[in-house]
C-alpha cells in the first residue's frame, strides 16, 4: 500500500516497531517517523495494518500513540482484528 501511494506521487511517513522493515520503504522516498504520535502529528490520514487486536489497541491507547495527535485528522484502520477492537479504536 505505501508503495502504491509513493509510487503516485503521494508523501508517505512510515513507522514499524522493527525499524528495519521500513528501509525499503525510504529507498522508494517513504520517511521515518519515530512513533505512532509523530506520524500522526505529521500526516492529515494515518494508516494502520497491524497483525492482531493487542498491537492495534497498543499503537492507539499506548503512550506515544495515535491518541495523541489525532485530533481534527483521520484514522483509518485496515489491521487483522475482531469487531470488538475496531469498535475500541473508532471510539
């Protein structure tokens, strides 16, 4: 998806736990953010695709997360959860 999106000219600001999986992403003309909150901070949409309900709750409720820049911007969460946790996050 960011490919995608730097491919067509888009800005792309990426962030991953394992900073190493975003290089790839760089060499395409992604940058870095050094948490969730600062790629919010920088974005007007962020997008999430995380891998299990516990990683989308931690990068949205956790210090440094989503919560604490998303005022005014969107959220779009397109992560590998359960209804229960989408309903949680879109709160």
């Amino acid at each position: 998806m960011a490919t995608n999106l730097l491919r067509h000219g888009f800005k792309v600001t990426v962030w991953n736990k394992t900073l190493s999986k975003c290089e790839e992403l760089v060499q395409y003309g992604a940058s870095v953010g050094e948490r969730p909150a600062t790629v919010v901070k920088k974005c007007k949409y962020t997008i999430a695709m995380l891998s299990d309900p516990p990683a989308a709750l931690s990068i949205v409720f956790d210090k440094d997360g989503v919560l604490d820049h998303i005022n005014g911007k969107g959220y779009i969460d397109m992560s590998t959860v359960d209804a229960d946790t989408s309903s949680k996050t879109s709160e």
